[in-house]
C-alpha cells in the first residue's frame, strides 16, 4: 500500500482505452472459472462467437484471442502472408507505424505511404499505388479505421472502392482496436478480409481479448500462407470454434464479460451507440474550439468519435498538464505517443460514457489549464453543456 490518503469518489479514466468497465460487465465476469471444455463452456463459447459477428457485422468466422490487440495484428499478418510479401501500409500515426514495423519484423515488405499524423488515410494516394503495381506484388493493404494516437478517422468505405477502381486484388486488413462498438463499422458490406479487434475500447471490457473478423477470401489465403504461425493459427481455432471451443485455455471470464457488452450494446442499440459517440465527440470539439486550443486532426471529414488529440500551446508540455489534471482531480488523460510526444493531449471519449461524464472531464481538463497556467479562454465546458442542452435526448428516443 502507498502511504498516499485515498482519494474519494471514482477516478475518471478518459484515456482513449482502456476504457471504464460498467458495473454490469463487472458482475457478469464476478463468476467461478467453469471447465473450458465441459458442456456450461460450450453454451457460453457458442454464445460469444455468434454474438461478436452482429458487432463486427459479419456472417463470417470471428477468432477470439486471448491477447492484447497487437496480438491480433499479428494474427492477421502470419495467417495470410509470406515471408517476403509486400504490404501497403499508410501511416496514420503511432499505431500504424508500430504494425508497419511488426510486418518488418516478421519479415514482410511494407511500403509506408508517408502523412503528417493529422489526417486519415487518403484513398486517392492507395489507389494511385495499387494502379503502379501492376504486377500486383501488393498482398495486402492494411489501414488503420480509428488511429488512436491523433484522433483521425479513415473512411474504410472509400479505401474499399479504391481497391476496386484499381482493380487489385490485394487483401484488406483493417485495425478497429479503438473504433469497435463505438464508431459505425461494416466488416461484410465494406469487403474487409481481415478486421482485428481488442476488447479494452469500444467493447467496454478490461484488456485481454484481440480478435480477427475473417472473410472467406482471407480464409482461402490462409490456406496458402507461409508465415511461421502456431499459437495464432486460424485452423486450429476454426476446427475448435464450430463446437464451441478453443484450441487452448481461453480466456473464461473475459468471455462472460463480453457475453455482457454484447447484450448491452444491443439494448442499447449499435446506431445509438454511434450517435451517442458522435455526440459527445461534438460536445469536446466545440469545448476545445471555445478554450481557442487546436484540434490535433486536420480535417473535419476524419475527425474520431472515440477520441479528441488536442495541440498544446508551444510553451508548455501536454504531459505536465496531464499530471495536474491527475494529482487535482483524478482524471486520466491520454499522452502524446512517440513524436508527438508533449505536443498533444487526448481526451478518449469511448465506450460506457453519458452527458455528465463528459461534462465533468471537461470541467477537470478546464480547471487544470487553469492551473497549469496553460494560455485558454474559459467557457469550454459552457459551449458543451449548450451543445449537450440543445441536443439532449432521452434515453429510446
Ligand atoms: C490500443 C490500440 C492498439 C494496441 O492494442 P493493445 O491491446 O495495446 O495491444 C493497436 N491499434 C490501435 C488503433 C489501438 O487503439
């Protein structure tokens, strides 16, 4: 134990993931570890693995890893590719930039179309590649939906059509990690063949779970691929999944967890959730805008729903800001990655949040500044609670 005094009340977890756990998520997992392969674990295996399609909105295998999301990265990778074969990658921010390096590492060929980290992906620029490669030694494209690190949104809808006006027959493997369940996603109606998932985001659940949505071009692939694979194989997982089942011990009580989410989404409904998470992206943006800070991404047309990076004024450190904001009033906000370090701030906004959630972590982002000292206008959390006022909804509506 620290010698700290306990701090009353709850902490506010505003990192864009992991996100806070409901109390009902919670409660579902509050349960004895049952035998993974005894007959009660079959109704719950059966349970998640249909269940998880209608999220991902697919009527194609989900695979549910017990691992973190880079895990299911390099599921996707070693499952359908070879030692050797070039992928095209676009480098949204950090965490494309740390799959693009996995792919090196697991001996793949990225080629990087180069960004200033303050958009989307930009179809055009992957069209214009994929019609260069006309050998097509392009296997695979791999985006990045929600980069977490900047806050951009890329439209997987317009990088689909860019696969087929250029006619390529590459792949399409898309990292969902922070925009399932919290931003509109379309595994089947956006020809995706391999969308990879963690647990800890949109999903409301603690970290531990990756997943890999799968079409069956990808499974065709799979067939063919090269790459040294074991703990991931698909294979295994399929013949397990039918029954199911899984190849090792899963992770039990993540999966009761997710059960849980699963249901409460539904009840609440996917198309609320979206606008839900819209609404208060809204509500920070126009907070942001009246403190006269800057919005991290560029460009409206990819600004995220789960998550606001906010530029910091040149002559003080977002990373000191975050500590007042933590040692005063007990929120977390998300840190600036790798070159963008001390630059950027991020408010998550995703998963299991309401109006007064969102209003109280503005006030505590408001009064740090304040404290801080960091150069703002007031009426940040004014302009919110007006857009919140003339927005509001009950809950059905
Ligand atoms: C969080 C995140 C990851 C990494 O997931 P881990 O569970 O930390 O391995 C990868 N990609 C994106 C877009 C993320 O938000």
């Amino acid at each position: 134990m620290s010698n700290a005094p306990r701090r009353a009340g709850r902490h506010f977890l505003q990192i864009p993931g992991p996100t806070p756990v409901p109390d009902r998520i919670l409660r579902a997992m509050d349960m004895p570890v049952i035998d993974h392969r005894g007959p009660e674990f079959k109704a719950l295996g059966l349970k998640v693995l249909s269940g998880i399609k209608t999220i991902f909105k697919t009527s194609s295998p989900v695979f549910i890893y017990p691992s973190s999301g880079t895990g299911a990265w390099e599921a996707a990778l070693v499952n359908t590719l070879s030692p050797g074969d070039t992928v095209l990658m676009y480098e949204t921010g950090h965490f494309a930039t740390l799959w693009k390096a996995m792919a090196s590492k697991l001996g793949l060929q990225p080629q990087f179309i180069a960004s200033d980290w303050r958009s989307g992906a930009d179809a055009d620029a992957i069209e214009a590649r994929l019609r260069e490669d006309k050998a097509h030694a392009i296997k695979a494209v791999c985006v990045v939906h929600n980069e977490t690190s900047t806050g951009a949104t890329s439209r997987i809808d317009e990088v689909r059509r860019a696969l087929d006006a250029a006619r390529h027959p590459a792949l399409l493997m898309v990292d969902t990690i922070s925009s399932l369940a919290s931003i509109d996603y379309r595994h089947d109606e956006w020809g995706v063949d391999v969308t990879v998932g963690g647990s800890q985001k949109g999903l409301m659940l603690p970290p531990g779970l990756g997943f890999n949505a799968v079409s069956d071009k990808a499974l065709a692939a799979s067939k063919a691929a090269r790459s040294p694979k074991s703990y991931f194989a698909w294979d295994d997982m399929l013949s397990a999944n039918k029954e199911g089942f899984f190849p090792y011990t899963p992770a039990t009580n993540l999966l009761y967890g997710l059960a849980e989410a699963i249901d409460m989404l539904h009840e609440e409904g996917l198309a609320r959730v979206f606008a839900r998470h819209d609404r208060h992206a809204e509500g920070v943006r126009r907070a942001v805008k009246a403190w006269a800070l800057e919005i991290w991404c560029r460009e409206p047309k990819y600004y995220s729903s789960s998550l606001t990076a906010i530029l910091m004024p040149s002559s003080h450190n977002a990373d000191a800001f975050r500590r007042t904001a933590l040692e005063h009033f007990d929120v977390s906000l998300g840190t600036g990655l790798s070159k963008i370090a001390g630059k950027v701030f991020r408010i998550g906004h995703l998963g299991d949040i309401n109006d007064l959630t969102m209003i109280a972590t503005l006030a505590g982002v408001e009064m740090a500044l304040k404290l801080a000292g960091v150069p703002h206008q007031s009426e940040g959390v004014r302009a919110a609670m007006d857009y919140f006022t003339t927005t509001a909804k009950r809950p059905g509506d």
